[in-house]
C-alpha cells in the first residue's frame, strides 16, 4: 500500500511538471505568452519551462523505479506520514486549476474593458507648458499647423527648448529634441510611452504639430459627442499590474467609431481642459479602421533614446 501511494504521488507530479512545461511551450508557440506577461520577463519564463520538462523527466526516473520496486529506503522519497488525502489533493488542485482554465479558456485580450475598472490615463499637461497664445485649443485647425510651421522656421535653440532638472526628464528632452525635427511624429509602439510622456513633459514646443498613432477607441461618460480616446494597455510586468494608457481625440467623425475599434489616427496635438485637468488632445484630421495588432500591448523601454525614428 506504502509503495503504491508513493508511487501514485511521483506518477502525479511528473504528470504536472510536463503539463506546466508543456503549457508554457504551448504559449510560446502560438504567441500568446506576450498577452500574459511583459517582454523582460518572457526570456526567464521560456527557460522555467526547460528546468520544469528538466525535473519532469528527474521525476518520471524516479517514478519508474518507485513502479519497479527499485526504490532505496530513504527519507527524501518517502511520503510523509501526517499528509492526508485532503491535503495532499488540495496541494494538487493549485496546479490543477491553472492549467484546466489555461488550456479551456480563450485567450482574452485587455482593451476598454480594463479601462472601464481602471480608469483611462489621459496625459495630464502642467498649465505652465501650455502657452495659450499658441495653442491649437484657442485657434482654428489651419492655424495650428502655421503656427508648428513657423516654429520650425525660426530654428529655435533645442537646448534651450527643452530643458530638464532631473535624469528622467533629461532623457525624455533628449527624446523631444528628436522628434521636434521631425516633419510628423509617429508614435511607434516600441516607445508608445516614451514619446507621449516626452509630448506631455514639454507640451508647448509640440503644439500644433501633426502626428500618427493608433490604438483602441475609449469613451468615458462624459465626454462630448465628438470626442473619444484613442487607448493603450500597457503592461510592466504581467497583465496583472497593466494599465490603460492614451490620448484624447476630438473628431467630428467620433460616432461613426465604436469602443474596443481599432483605428490609426493622423491629426495635429493640441490641448484642451477634462474632469479640471489641462490634457493634449489631437484634432483628428484623418481616421481609418485598422485590425489589431499581433501584441496590442505596450511596454517600458528603458533604452529608448536608441530606438531609431523616421
């Protein structure tokens, strides 16, 4: 009976150590895993699942002598007395569980509904970035581009534009200064983050210039008719700690776009006041439908200022 329950036990835990790794595999092959943990980590986690086909096949060894008889008497093999059937099966069902609802369930991809829980992250621009003077917000749409026109023309000193008091800032300068020159700046999804955070930090110099992005259509209840947001998720570690991320857009083809649409917007920033907060907006000037990206996910990138632009 002794060797029987020893035996049962090893046969389980090759059983789950193989259907883990083999889940994990599963993932990787289809390009799932990015929907569930975020870049930095996706290395450690396709190596856990070699260690865990490693002590599988350790533990299948150790099953087949158990199976054979040819197990030595010792006590790192031996079952402990005071485990219980019920405990011993709720240990178990951890591992169960996961795997039932990994292999059952769809795969899910976070969009408005997290939005919906978490709340959208508008950029929140500080009023002191904002010069009213030149804002598109207080003029006409033509005017917007003059004005980002001839604030190219007079060649301003980029040092001078965008200056910073700490490390962070000083990197999110140097990436503003990169794309000031830009003819349009599109903000590419390798460094979504970055370049709006670098927009949002030095907001004024970016006023009236024409951008590129695309992500989900979001509303929140009250915006107006014509307003809608264009959204992010974007993800640290795992989509448990992800966080909606995005812009707000003011087109007067709004309705025409439902929630969860994916869309590339091109248009020209702005600003505009929302919920008491000054917020860049984009005054949309072209909008078209497009399908979801393979990962819809965003991510910190840390070496941004090596990421190449147009």
């Amino acid at each position: 009976m002794k060797n029987k329950r020893l035996l049962f036990h090893n046969v389980t835990k090759t059983v789950l150590l193989l259907a883990l790794s083999g889940y994990i595999a599963y993932l990787v092959e289809t390009d799932a895993l990015q929907l569930y943990i975020g870049t930095r980590i996706m290395p450690l986690v396709k190596g856990s699942a070699l260690v865990l086909y490693a002590l599988a096949v350790i533990q299948g060894f150790i099953a087949y002598r158990s199976y054979k008889g040819q197990m030595a008497e010792c006590d790192c093999c031996e079952v402990p007395q005071t485990s219980s059937r019920f405990g011993s099966g709720l240990l178990y069902a951890l591992f169960i569980l996961p795997l039932l609802l990994g292999f059952t369930l769809p795969d899910t991809v976070l969009s408005g509904s997290l939005a919906n829980k978490k709340g959208m992250q508008l950029g929140t621009v500080p009023l002191r970035q904002v010069n009213p003077a030149t804002s598109p917000g207080n003029t006409t749409p033509g005017d917007s581009i003059v004005t980002g026109a001839l604030i190219q023309a007079e060649e301003p000193d980029l040092d001078q534009l965008f200056q910073a008091d700490n490390d962070f800032d000083r990197d999110l300068a140097e990436l503003a200064k990169k794309l000031y020159v830009l003819p349009a700046i599109e903000v590419k999804p390798e460094i979504y983050m970055e370049i709006l955070s670098s927009i949002i930090t030095f907001a004024d110099p970016f006023m009236g210039r024409e951008i590129e992005i695309t992500g989900f259509v979001y509303r929140e209840p009250d915006l107006a008719a014509n307003q809608f947001v264009i959204g992010r998720i974007a993800v640290q570690c795992c989509t448990a700690d992800a966080s909606p991320y995005g812009v707000l857009a003011e087109s007067e083809k709004a309705a025409e776009f439902k929630n969860d649409t994916w869309v590339k917007v091109k248009g020209t920033l702005g600003h505009t006041v929302y919920n008491g907060n000054s917020v860049i907006k984009i005054d949309v000037q072209q909008i078209e439908v497009m399908e979801a990206p393979e990962n819809p996910y965003i991510y910190p990138n840390f070496e941004f200022l090596n990421v190449s632009l147009p």
